[in-house]
C-alpha cells in the first residue's frame, strides 16, 4: 500500500472516528500544556532567584507530571483501541494486509500528536504568560512581570521529546496487538467484557509496605533538612504504594464480602459483583485521581497557608511602622541611641508626631541548646544549631508596652517552636531564673529553632554576647508616625538616608538600616512571591488532571456499560434497580479517591509543616485551618466534577 492510499484511509477514520479522538486529543493536549509549563519554569530566572530549592521541586514535579501524562494516555488509548478493535477485524476480513493497518494507524497517530504537540508548546505558552499575569495582579504586581515568562527552548525540546516518546510507545503497543491477533480475535475483544481481577497478595504486601515507609517517613523524621531530603522519597513511595494497593486491595476487601450473608441480595450482589470486575480497569485511574486530589490538596493549602502567614508578616518583623538601627565600635550604646533618636524626631516638622517610640538593644547568637543549657555552637558540631536574639529589658517593655521588673540572675525567655522549657538556664558559667513570654522571634528565623532572651540590664546583655560569641550589639528605634501620610512621609525617610549614613559612617559604623513595615511586606513578596505562583499553578495543574482524568473515565465506562445497561434490562431487571445499582458503583468509585487522598494529607501535615517553616510559617493551627479549608472547598468541587460527569455517563448508557 502506498503512503498516499494509507494516508486517505488515516484521514477518513479520522473523520469516523471524531467522537473518540476529539476527547483524546484535548485531554491529551491539556496535560502536554500543563507539562511544558512546568518544563519551561526549570531554567527560568524568575523562579531561579527566588528560592533555591526551587529549581529542585519544579524538577520532580516535572517527573510526575510526566509520569501521569504517560499513564493517562496509556489509558485513553487502551479504551481507544479496544473501540476500534471490530473496525481492524474487518480490515484484515477485506484482505488488507497487518503491515498496512500498521502503516495506517501510524499515520493517524502521527497527525494526532502533532496536533497534540502543538497545543502542547502553544498552549503551554500563552497560558503560562496568562497564569503569570493573573497571579501577579493578585499580587499588586510586586513580583514577576510577563517578561519574566519568555519562550523555553528547553521545554520545546522536553515537550518535543515528551510526545516522540509517547508516540512511539502507542505505535509499538498498538501495532503488537494487531500483529499479534486474527480478525476473530479482535471481533471477540469487542465484546469482551473484563474478567474477574486476582487477589494478589505479595504485591498488595508490597504496597503496604511502601505505604508503612512513605507514611512512617511523613510521620517519624525529624529535623528540617532531614525533612526536604525525605520528603521526596515519601511521596514516591507513597504514589507506587497508592497505584499496588488500589489493583490489590480493593479486590481483596471486594472478595471477602462475597463471605457475608448480605452479599446475595439483588442490589448488593450486583453492585458489587460490578465493581470486582471494573477494578481492573479502573484501579490506574482511581489511584490517579487519588494522587492527584492530594497534590491540588497539598499544593493549595501550603499556598493559602504562607499568603496568610503574609498578613502577620508586619507585626513579626517589625513591632512598629518605622525602624532605624545602627551599630559602632567607636561609639558607647547611649550616645549612638541618642543619635538615632535625633534622627528620628529630625524626620518630623513636630516630635509630638512621633508615637509609640522606644529603643531597644540586642544581639543574635548561634549556639545549641542541650537539656536546660545554651551553649557556643561550634563549625564541626554534628548537633542542629538554635538562634538566640538577646535583647535588652527597656527595650521589651517599650515594644509591650509593659513595666516588667527583673532581679539579678533572672531573664525572659520565649521560644519559637513551643518546646519544654524549664525553670532554669544555664550559659556559659551562669545559672539564670527563667520568666517564660510569648515569643518575639522575627520571621526570618521562624523555619529554626529559635529563643528570645530578654535580660535585666547592659551588663548581662554583654556577657551572653561574649560566653555564645554573638554578633556587636546593635540599637534599634522604632516608632510611628502620626498626622503624615504614610507616601508622603516614607519620601522624607528616603531624602535621609543619605545624610544619615554620612553622619554615622564617619564614626565606624558596622551595621546601617532605615526601612517601614511596608517596605518589609514587599520585600517578603518579591522573595516569597514566586512560591505562591508555583503553588497556585501547581494546584491548577493537579487540579486539571484530576477533571481530565475523571471525565475521560466516565466516557470510558458509559461505553462499555451501554450494552451491559441493555443486557441488564433484555434480564428482566428493573429501571430502577438497575440506577440504584450503577448509583452505587459510581458511588463507591467517587468516594474512595476523595477519602484516600484525605487520609495522604493528613499523614503528610506534619513534614508539610516542617518544611513551610522555610517560608516562615510557624503556627499550627494556621495551617490545620488552611487544610481543613482546602480539603471542605475542593470536596464540593469534587462532588460538581461528580455531577456534571455522571450526567455525562447517564447519557451515554441510556
């Protein structure tokens, strides 16, 4: 047969067959699409500046995603092939050579991909550039501009090669299966129905225990490093576990109740007669949806839970609207105070402007904390290093607005993770009374263990820096300003800067800073803005499968059910039992992966947590409300994805 008569018979079936590859072909492009958005973002800048693990996740998210992409197809062609299998058998009955049939599916094949590679380049494009410029309006445009998101040659050559891969395995599956069967053979499969799944034990063992391992790796390791190191490793295992329990277990729970009583009843035994044998090719999609419900889950409520930490960010970081601090070798404590203070009330036409205002000393230390003593961290320790900010106790009192009264020998001592404190610490040679207070640590150190000090005078304030070899004392102002709006008067600081660092560089200044509380938030957002962009396209992305995923299943299954309907009503069986009982086979199949990727979160809310502390989310129950909101808004989307699919199926079967 020549390429021109195969080409022609390739475009005819496809044009035959536009109700089967019009589905195919979108759901096929739209996870191409999500794939070279995630590819492109590997090498781009934006992302690259904002954080370094960045580069690292996008990676492994590409790898998933990837993953997916392949299953999916994989499963949309199996379903595509076997509603074809009548149309090869008559083929070969009219006398059309196996290597023609072969010559024919490749061509159709490759105008398929084709198509799907260019929604996959195109689409990843424009809509990457959409996603971009909608998060950042989100975000008051203050990370991230649309050049920021230019044309990835790399993830052109990762989509390109994405889809060559692809192709070249449905060509080799399909072609083997026709290679590989008569004409009778391929009639047969046309109607044949799937058989009765095996229990099989050692791989559902096998899955259990790469759920034991993922589950006990979320659950059991500790420490923040440890914890992005085996945070990968808990999510595969978790996955293959995932896709081993749903082709083994769910057969194995479905078997044991043929051994209840109740099992022989008509509504029961059909229902779950008919899930036995859907199993087999449901599990794949059933595990998928599960997975990816748990990514939209994850991805989302860590998302939602650092935009709220954002709105805290300002009262964290800084106690009051302004700040200047400054330190010196050359100048005692008091007089650079009373400079600073002077540059204050000079930002100002009247001091009484001035609100709230209060000057505080401090240091930060590195050390490690063992049982009830703080200690000098050393380079080649192999214990976890703590942060200490000693401060001084006028300075507590002034941010508080409290008269607290210290005694020798006693400090205040507030820590960022709610550990055990006891009634006494000892550093260096000194044993100190502790007064426990919430803590004051600043954002920036919340992903660390960390301890505020606050201690009675000047004198303690030195000895802590020199016995845990902290860093020059420097003084802080803060203060906040009233009757100036707030541009007109951050104009006026930016005007003094300059005369401020002459003045104080010529007396050794080591430390320099002017800033506002807006100032802070925007700088947060310019380095943290970019995880909230991935974390949003990730959850779309997720998301995206998990509708594609479901619909395409229920195309699936009205197909293969629609003469089983038929058969059932031809038995004599009711209307209504027969709704009832495919009611509940739908039922049982929608359900599980809500209820299985529910239970992944949860288990996986303790490392999630550890790991937000790199983004400065320190308080659990910010982010059990964020879960538990995530989880209530994406089971209603759940149940609408439900709804608008099984009205789907309804009119495919009847």
């Amino acid at each position: 047969m020549s390429f021109s008569m195969a080409k022609k018979f390739a475009l005819q079936n496809l044009r035959a067959n536009k109700l089967l590859e019009i589905p195919f072909v979108l759901s096929s492009g739209i996870m191409l699409i999500l794939f070279n958005i995630m590819s492109s973002l590997v090498n781009n800048n934006y992302v690259r500046t904002r954080h370094q693990v960045f580069p690292t996740l996008i990676k492994f998210g590409i790898v998933i995603l990837a993953i997916f992409t392949f299953i999916f197809v994989q499963y949309a062609i199996n379903f595509w092939l076997k509603r074809r299998n009548k149309e090869f058998a008559l083929y070969g009955i009219l006398g059309l050579e196996k290597k023609h049939v072969g010559k024919i599916i490749s061509i159709e094949f490759f105008i398929l991909f084709s198509i799907i590679w260019i929604m996959g380049v195109v689409g990843g494009y424009i809509f990457g550039q959409l996603c971009f410029l909608f998060l950042n309006f989100l975000m008051k445009d203050v990370s991230g501009r649309l050049m920021d998101y230019p044309f990835s040659m790399s993830a052109l050559i990762n989509t390109t090669v994405l889809v060559v891969i692809l192709y070249l395995i449905v060509i080799i599956v399909s072609g083997f299966r026709i290679y590989m069967s008569t004409p009778m053979e391929l009639l047969q499969r046309t109607h044949k129905g799937e058989g009765e799944p095996k229990s099989r034990i050692i791989i559902m063992l096998a899955g259990f225990l790469l759920l034991a391992v993922g589950y006990g790796i979320a659950l059991f390791v500790g420490g923040l490093l440890s914890s992005i190191y085996y945070f990968f490793v808990a999510v595969l295992a978790t996955i293959f576990a995932t896709y081993l329990l749903y082709a083994t277990f769910t057969v194995f729970i479905l078997k044991a109740q043929r051994n209840n009583k109740s099992f022989y009843t008509p509504k029961k035994f059909l229902s779950i007669s008919g899930l036995l044998y859907r199993m087999k090719g449901n599990a794949i999609s059933l595990a998928s949806i599960s997975i990816l419900s748990a990514g939209v889950i994850i991805s989302l409520s860590t998302t939602v839970a650092i935009y709220s930490n954002y709105i805290k960010l300002g009262d964290s970081i800084m106690p009051r609207e302004y700040r200047i601090e400054a330190g010196s070798e050359n100048i005692s404590n008091e007089d650079m105070a009373k400079r600073l203070q002077s540059l204050v009330e000079s930002s100002v036409p009247d001091a009484s402007m001035i609100k709230d205002e209060y000057t505080t000393f401090d240091t930060v230390i590195t050390a490690v904390k063992k049982g009830d003593t703080i200690a000098e961290y050393q380079r080649d320790s192999k214990a976890d290093p703590i942060f200490v900010i000693a401060s001084d106790l006028d300075g507590y009192n002034g941010r508080t607005h409290q008269n607290i009264k210290l005694d020798d020998g006693e400090i205040l001592l507030g820590d960022n993770k709610n550990n055990k404190i006891g009634d006494t610490l000892k550093i260096g040679d000194r044993d100190f009374k502790v007064i426990k207070i919430d803590s004051t640590f600043p954002y920036e150190y919340s992903g660390v263990e960390g301890y505020s000090i606050v201690v009675k005078d000047m004198a303690t304030l030195e000895f802590l820096r020199e016995a845990l070899d902290g860093t020059d004392i420097n003084c802080s102002v803060y203060w906040d300003v009233d009757g100036v709006g707030d541009k007109e008067y951050e104009d006026t600081l930016a005007k003094l800067k300059d005369g401020i660092k002459n003045q104080l560089t010529g007396d050794g200044r080591s430390v320099y800073d002017v800033s506002s509380r807006s100032e802070m938030i925007h700088n947060q957002y310019e380095i943290n803005g970019g995880f909230l962009f991935l974390g949003v396209l990730i959850g779309i992305i997720f998301l995206t499968g998990t509708v594609l995923i479901t619909y395409y299943k229920q195309i699936s299954e009205g197909y293969e059910d629609r003469e089983k309907y038929q058969i059932m009503k031809k038995l004599g069986l009711s209307d209504d039992l027969i709704r009832k009982t495919t009611a509940s086979q739908i039922g049982w199949m929608f359900y599980a992966p809500l209820i299985v990727a529910t239970i992944h979160c949860i288990v996986a809310s303790k490392i999630i947590f550890r790991l937000l502390g790199l983004f400065g989310v320190g308080d659990v129950s910010l982010y059990v409300i964020c879960l538990v909101s995530v989880i209530a808004i994406f089971a209603f989307i759940y149940f609408i994805i439900f709804g608008f699919t099984s009205r789907v199926y309804e009119k495919i079967v009847e």
